[in-house]
C-alpha cells in the first residue's frame, strides 16, 4: 500500500507539473462573491498569514495558511504590482505550482478612503472604552483590527 501511494504521488507530481510554467506560478484569487483572478501566471503573491506574512513562488512547498487581516500583493512582474486589502481567508499552495487565496472580502487598496478608515479608527475605539459586555467589546476590538490594517495598508501603498 505504502509503495502504491508513493507511485501514485510522483505521478500526480508529474502530472500537475503542468500548473508550473518558467514564468512562475498559476494564481486563483477568489472572495465567496467574484473571482478577483480567475488563473493567472504570477510571479510572486506575499500574503498576511495568522502565523506569519510570507511569499509564494513556483516551487514553494505545499501549504495551507489562514489569512488575518491585511494586504495581499500580486507581482505579476517586477513593476506590476497589485495590492489587495483582505479582511481574513485562506491561501493554499499545492506541489504543482499552483496557488489561490480565498478572501472573506478583498478591496483594492487604492479604493480605500483614508477618511473613513481613520473615522473607522475613532469610532472603534470609542466602542472599546465603553463597552458594557465581553461580547460588545470583542466586537469592537475585531473592528478595530481590522481598521488599522487597513490604515496600514493605506500607509505602505501611499494611497
């Protein structure tokens, strides 16, 4: 059986080989609402893990990682660069050079407005401070991180 397996694997390997191209990895960004890009050759996509940020490239080993708040970046090449703000997901990397990120919402960071973020900031932590009930104040903390990554966000594109 174990052999069976191992055979198996390498010609799977072999197999889905073909999602590796010598222009890098095979890309799927989907939110539960629109495919953001549906499969695209990339070269690298840097995504904000729970345990850590990290790049992608072809070749990376096979991975599953929660996603926290934060900015996904798409190199398509060197200077086309695309920067998505990601309230939480999952990416997935597989051993044939493939990857997708599967985003609970996902913003341009372009299309973020300041104002409103920092307004989002304010408010936030207003709820914080005066929040009667564990529950009221999770819900608030949970806004509140998620408004200041995307101040962050705001911050290192220059939006």
């Amino acid at each position: 059986m174990f052999r069976a397996t191992r055979i198996l694997r390498r010609a799977l390997r072999a197999e889905g080989a073909a999602g590796a191209t010598s222009d890098g990895l095979l890309f799927r960004f989907n939110t539960p609402s629109t495919s953001i890009i549906t499969e695209e050759t990339v070269k690298m996509v840097l995504v904000p893990a729970v345990s850590g940020d990290f790049g992608i490239l072809a070749g990376h080993v096979p991975v599953i990682a929660q996603l926290k708040p934060g900015v996904v970046s798409v190199h398509k090449t060197d200077t086309d660069i695309k920067h998505y703000f990601v309230s939480g997901g999952f990416a997935v990397v597989r051993e044939d050079a493939t990857a997708s990120v599967t985003a609970a919402e996902a913003v341009e960071v372009s299309e973020l407005d300041p104002a409103a973020v920092k307004a989002g900031i304010t408010t936030f932590t207003n709820e914080i401070a005066n929040a009667k009930t564990d529950e009221e104040k999770t819900n608030a903390e949970i806004g509140l991180e998620v408004h200041q990554a995307m101040d962050y966000a705001i911050s290192l594109t220059g939006n």
